[in-house]
C-alpha cells in the first residue's frame, strides 16, 4: 500500500494547482487505491513511488515474478485515451499495457528504467537523441488511429476560431503577426488533418530505456491527425534556435511526412501552445515559441 506521506509533494502541488478540489480528492485517494488495485491485480510492492504531473506510478512485482508499473491516474481529456494508444501500439515503439480498469483509469504497465530517459544521451549527443525519437515516432504514427480519440481536424478548427481574439490580446505587432502566419499555414491544411495515431507529447523525459529495447515511448496523449503535428517536442528540447532547421528536418523525414504538410503543423503546434499562454493572461508571445515559427516560417516547403 502507499502511505499518504509518501505521496511525493510535486504531485500534490501540481493536482491542488491544477484541478483545486478534484485534485485535493483524487490525493485523498491515493492510498485506497493503491491497496485496491494490488490486490485486485495481486502484485507485490517493490520500490519507491514516481510521480508526473497527473499519475502516480509504483513498481510492482506480478505473481508470476515479472516486473511492473502501477499507474494511478487523474482522468483528464488528453490521457483518457491512453490506454486505446497502447492497445493499439501493443508494445511496438511503446510501453507495453498489462491491465486497464475503465472505471478509474488505472495501468498495469511493464516495468522500463524510470531512472534512465532519454534527456541523458541528449546532453552528450543532442543529433541522436532526436533521431530516437524520430525513430519511435515512424512506428507509432504508421498506426492508423483507432475509433473515438480526439481528431486533429476538430482541435484545428478550434484553434483557428479563437485566433481573432487572442490576436487582439497581444500587445506588439510583430507577435499579432506571426501568430496570423502560423494560423494561415494551418488553414491550409486543416481540412486534410490525417488519420494516423499520434503520441503528442513525445519529448525526452517520455521516453525511457527498456529491456526489450533500448528505448520506449511512454505517456501517450493520443490523438488522430497527420504525423507533422508530433514533431514539435524534440525540436524544443533543450531549445537552441539554431537546431531549429537540422531538427525538424531530421523529423520529418524520419516519419516519411511530407515536408509542407510537416512544416504546417509543426506551426500549428506552435499556435496551439500560444493560445494556450495567451488564455494563460500572456499579453507576449514566448521567446522560444516565436523563435520555432520564425524559423519554419523562412523554410521553403
């Protein structure tokens, strides 16, 4: 069972910060949880817990001696779907999935090396890490998505209708701009915006070294749309704007995108993520966002 007091505090801090209330009783029952699901699953406890911003993961052992991970789970719109990515991967690219309770969201996962992710290599050799990750994303975007997950057509759409009033929020002309330019890339691609499965949020410290591989895909937030918009996490990953060309480019021919297309929702990456800081209160476009744009915006497709 996990004990309250080993809740780690950058959990409760994140879920308190980010759901107030539903975050104070999702912590509250944690260690009920916990103890449910051990011995529904009959694992046995055998490690410290882990933590991310929404789940709690406790190494396990199975009864038939084989490591695991229990992933508890705060059930919002981006990670309902993990369990339909992983089905649907089956272990090929990504963290293989043992058990799914519907009802609450929690994983029984095989057990990768939480100690080890990719950020590591990246600090010696940032050209291979990338092309890691460019690797994963070939295999886990040739799945075609599965029925019911969110669709990069409808998110598009979204994006592109509250474009006007963000715009109207920034205060310098030059940001006004670019976030036009990035919606106009966009709108040239938002009504073919793919079918393939996609991972969304595959940077570094998502993917880990594994025993059957070297490294794995975990923490998908799985939706369906067009491989160039899974592209963004490692061109920002321990940003440098001038990795900015060599990265994207490496990406985008690592998941065999076509290379507008690719560039066009990489923008649309970009848009999505100041749309969200503008909603934030920001009045500015962030420094690193802009510096992506600019620089895909100078690319000839």
């Amino acid at each position: 069972m996990v004990d309250i007091t080993e809740i780690p505090d950058g959990l409760v801090e994140a879920q308190v910060g980010f759901n107030g209330d539903a975050g104070r009783e999702f912590i509250a029952a944690l260690p009920g949880l916990a103890a449910e699901f051990l011995q529904r699953w009959r694992l046995r406890r055998c490690g410290p817990v882990m933590h991310g911003v929404t789940a709690l993961v406790v190494p396990v052992e199975r009864a038939d001696g084989s490591a695991a991970a229990l992933k508890l789970v705060s059930l919002d719109d981006e990670c309902v779907g993990e369990p339909v990515a992983l089905r649907a991967w089956d272990g090929d690219g990504s963290v293989r999935l043992l058990e799914h309770d519907a009802d609450t969201g929690t994983l029984l996962l095989e057990r990768l090396d939480g100690e080890q992710d990719l950020a590591e290599l990246a600090r010696r050799d940032a050209r291979q890490a990338v092309r890691v990750v460019g690797e994963l994303l070939a295999r886990l975007t040739a799945v075609p998505a599965p029925a019911g997950l969110r669709g990069l057509g409808d998110m598009a759409a979204g994006m592109l209708a509250d474009v006007p009033q963000a715009v109207g929020r920034l205060v310098d002309e030059r940001d006004r701009r670019l976030l036009r330019d990035c919606a106009a890339a966009v709108a040239e691609v938002a009504g073919e915006p793919g079918d393939r499965l996609l991972h969304w949020d595959l940077h570094y410290g998502n993917v880990l070294a594994g025993g059957r591989e070297a490294w794995l895909a975990i923490d998908p937030k799985p939706l369906a749309g067009d491989p160039g918009f899974d592209l963004m996490p490692a061109i920002v990953n321990n940003f440098r704007v001038e990795d900015v060309r060599w990265r994207f480019d490496l990406l985008a021919e690592a998941v065999g995108a076509d290379r507008g297309r690719a560039r066009a929702w990489t923008l649309g990456r970009v848009l999505q993520n100041c749309l969200w800081d503008v909603e934030d209160g920001e009045e500015r476009l962030d420094g690193e966002q802009s510096a992506v744009a600019e620089a895909l915006l100078r690319l000839r497709a």
